[in-house]
C-alpha cells in the first residue's frame, strides 16, 4: 500500500479537526484532547463538560455527527476531560 500524499494528510487532519470541534460545539464544551491510536485504529476525544451528561444523552448527541462525520475509524471513543 502506497504512503498517503501530503495533501491527503493534511485533509484527513483537518478532518479529524472539524469532527473535533463539531463535537464541542455539539457537548458546549470548552476545552478539548484527542489522541489517534494508528496501531488499533481508534480516536480517542476528550470533551471539557461531558460529566454534565447521562450516558444515552451523549450518544443521543453525538450519534448524527458521528455518523454524519464518517471518519475511517475503527471506533471513536468520547471521554471526559
């Protein structure tokens, strides 16, 4: 398998930036981490507020944006900061 071009990076970055940050927007959070596990395929996000949440109001929430923001994942993991 070929390496991805830097313009491919720098998409899939800017991506991941706005699935970030679509995310905050949705949870009012002010603060926010990520972290890609490349070797599982994982993202892991770190949301300022998330506490302030039941379980199912945060999949009720992030649910759309996630499936709407189809990021070639493995799985997205969304964790308090």
């Amino acid at each position: 398998m070929s390496e991805p071009t830097e313009d491919e990076i720098k998409a899939f970055i800017e991506d991941v930036e706005f699935l970030i940050q679509t995310l905050k927007d949705s949870f009012e959070s002010t603060d926010s981490q990520f972290f890609i596990d490349e070797h599982n395929d994982i993202l892991y996000v770190k949301l300022e507020g998330l506490n302030d949440y039941e379980e199912h109001e945060i999949e009720e929430i992030a649910a759309p944006v996630l499936s709407e923001l189809d990021l070639d994942f493995e799985e997205i993991i969304i964790l308090p900061l």
